[in-house]
C-alpha cells in the first residue's frame, strides 16, 4: 500500500513536471527553462519586450522604448572614411574604390551623405524633380547585389516581379492593411528617382522608412534593380 501511494505519487510528480514546460500555443507564450536567457534583463537594441525584470525603465532616465528603437548618427557627423559621391561613369567610381595607381587607397563610396529632405508632401515632390539620376552607373554586379536585398526589405509587399503582389499582400492568409504600391504603374516608371529614393528614405503612410537598413548605395542600388525589373516588364 505505501509504495502503491507513493508510486501515484511520483507518477503525479513526474506528469507535473512535463505539464511545467508547456509548448507556446497561440495566445499563449508557455513556460520558459531559463527566462533570463530569452528575455534579457538587460536592455537590447532592437528589441523591446515586456519582461517584469527588467526595470531598466525605472532605473533609467531614458525610456527602454526610445533606447531600442533604430538610432541615427549624432547630428552633423559622418563615419571616418566614408565619402558619398555622384559619378556617372564607372571609371570615376573606380579611383575613389582605390582601383587605380594614382589613387591606391581605398575610400568606402558609401553611407554618410546629406539627405537635405523633410517627410512632407511638398519636399517628395521637391525631392523627385532634384534628383533625377541615380549617383551610381548600373552594372551586372551592382543588379546581383541589390536583387536579394530588393527581396528581402521590398519583395515581400511589392512582389518579387515588383507588380505590388509580394507575400503579405497577396496571400490570402495575411491581412496586410493597404495595397503596396505596384512599381510597374506607368507613373512610377516616369518619376525621378528621387521619387523612390524618398520613399525609401521615408516610408509613405503604412510603408516604413529603410534608412537604418540599407545604406546608402545599396539604396540606389536597389534602385537600379527596381527599374530592371520595370524594363523587364515593358520588354
Ligand atoms: C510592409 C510592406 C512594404 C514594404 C516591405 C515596402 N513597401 Fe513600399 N509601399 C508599401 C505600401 C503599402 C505603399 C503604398 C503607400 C500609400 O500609397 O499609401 C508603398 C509605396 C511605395 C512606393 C511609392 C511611393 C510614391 O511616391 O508613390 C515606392 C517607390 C516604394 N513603396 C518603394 C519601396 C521600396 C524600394 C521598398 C524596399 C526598400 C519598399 N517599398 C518596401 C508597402 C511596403
């Protein structure tokens, strides 16, 4: 009898402990090993989670809310090294890359450039007239290098072909609020590139902004590989 109650006992035991670490279900987070481990007591960039540990908002003066959010540079510096440059030939990109015997050294044709533009209708308009032209000169190398990164931060609303039927848009089990705006329309393929330099640079409505995610040649870059794909479109 005692170890008849004392087998119940650990079967219990043992049945308790499997339900402790319950799976995550829909609504549900489930039970952590470690906590610590997942939810950082710390503060993450990045990164901002509800965790009663964490008491960085109230020992801080800064709220976690604004610390991990995306950061830009202070205000009036550039990055050691870096330059931004507006070439139309190749061969003047190649002396700033370091790829010449007059000019070995190598400076990064990237990042730090002025973008002289507020998030206002009549500074979208102001921006697509100034800045017709893409600073960088198309090449095959250029396209291979945006292709992946147009899929990833754009393709997913825009679509791949860049029809604005991209995954969140278009499937039938997600519910993306607004239709991305199809960057084959005709209006589109006549705008300045500033026009899409902006939205990039600020977002448009639901769209974010991709400032903190590429940099700035991959931006005209990504540029280059949207009207390909235009091209593409219209044979
Ligand atoms: C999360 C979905 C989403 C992603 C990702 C996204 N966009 Fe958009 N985009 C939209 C939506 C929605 C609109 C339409 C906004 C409106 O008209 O209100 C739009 C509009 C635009 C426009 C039209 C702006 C104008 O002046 O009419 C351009 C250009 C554009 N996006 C480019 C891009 C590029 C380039 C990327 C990648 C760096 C990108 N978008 C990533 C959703 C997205």
């Amino acid at each position: 009898m005692k170890y008849a109650i004392g087998a119940i006992i650990g079967i219990a035991l043992f049945a308790w402990l499997f339900s402790v670490c319950s799976p995550a279900g829909k609504n549900k987070t489930g039970h952590e090993y470690m906590p610590d481990m997942y939810h950082a007591v710390s503060y993450e960039a990045n990164l901002l989670t509800n965790y009663s540990w964490n008491h960085w908002d109230d020992e801080s003066s800064f709220p976690k809310a604004s610390l991990s959010q995306p950061r830009g540079k202070v205000a009036g510096t550039i990055a050691r090294g870096y330059t931004g440059v507006h070439y139309t030939d190749a061969t003047a990109l190649d002396v700033v890359r370091g790829k010449n015997a007059a000019n070995a050294i190598a400076a990064p044709v990237n990042g730090e450039v002025p973008f002289y533009y507020e998030n206002t209708p009549e500074d979208r308009i102001r921006c697509e007239k100034e800045i017709p032209t893409n600073p960088f000169p198309q090449t095959q190398e250029g396209l291979d290098r945006a292709k992946p990164l147009y899929n990833i931060y754009c393709g997913i609303c825009h679509g791949e072909k860049g029809d604005g039927q991209g995954w969140l848009a278009a499937n039938p089990d997600t519910k993306y609020p607004a239709q991305p705006k199809n960057l084959l329309d005709a209006d589109l393929v006549a705008a300045g590139d500033g026009r899409i330099y902006f939205a990039m640079m600020y977002g448009l409505n639901v769209m974010g902004g991709y400032a903190d995610k590429l940099s700035y040649e991959e931006r005209w870059q990504v540029i280059h590989y949207i009207r390909s794909l235009q091209g593409g479109a219209k044979k």
